[in-house]
C-alpha cells in the first residue's frame, strides 16, 4: 500500500466486528482482516508455523474476550501500517478502551510487534 492509500485510511470505524482469533478482527465496511497492533496472542490449533515462538494460553479463551471487548461498541482503528499480507495493522479502540491493552490485560495476549503505550493517559 502506498503512503498516500495508508494516509487516506488512517482513521476508520469498524462495523459489526468479527474474530477469527484473539488479535485479527474483519470489519463489515472493511474487505481484509485487520491486525490488532502491537500485541499477539495463542494461535489456533495447526496455525503456529515450525520456527515460530508462539504464544501460550488458550486461543477460544482469548478469541472470545476479544468478541467481549467489542461486542456492540463503537469500534475506532487508526491503521498503523500494513503487513507483508497485506493486512492493515491496526490500534483500535472499543468505547474508548484500547483493545490491545484490554488483551494484555486481561493476560489474553502479550505484547509483541510494536511499541503499544499502555499507561493511562
């Protein structure tokens, strides 16, 4: 994605929210999976690749407190930068809750893939 295309979608609202795991989320209005910036949590069962250091816990566990975070929220992403997927790396916020930190939180997730600033504000 170019930078232009990056800036022009720096700010999005995510409609009816979906999750296939607890750090990628697809929104309605939106045609990719999105990656939650900064964080990463357990894989689905067969999806952590030979090599990879992936993270420990329960993935349903994990999958469905992010569900929890925004289930009927306003959802506000601010894309961060694209993967080499071609997804949007995304830091969103549900009502005003930093999604990402919530996962880390809540020990659903870790931090990883960025510098997320977690500190109230």
């Amino acid at each position: 994605m170019s930078l232009l295309a990056l800036a022009a979608a720096a700010t999005l609202m995510c409609v009816a929210p979906t999750h296939s795991d607890g750090d990628n989320m697809r929104c309605r209005n939106h045609k990719q999976t999105m990656r939650l910036y900064g964080i990463d949590a357990p894989e689905m069962p067969g999806s952590c690749r030979p090599g990879r250091r992936c993270v420990r816990g329960d993935p349903y566990a994990s999958r469905d407190y992010l569900r929890r975070l925004t289930r009927g929220r306003a959802v506000k992403c601010e894309v961060r930068d694209v993967d080499r997927y071609g997804r949007s790396i995304v830091n969103c916020t549900a009502d005003g809750v930093n999604i990402s930190c919530a996962m880390i939180a809540a020990r659903q997730a870790v931090p990883r893939y960025g510098k997320l600033d977690c500190r109230r504000r």
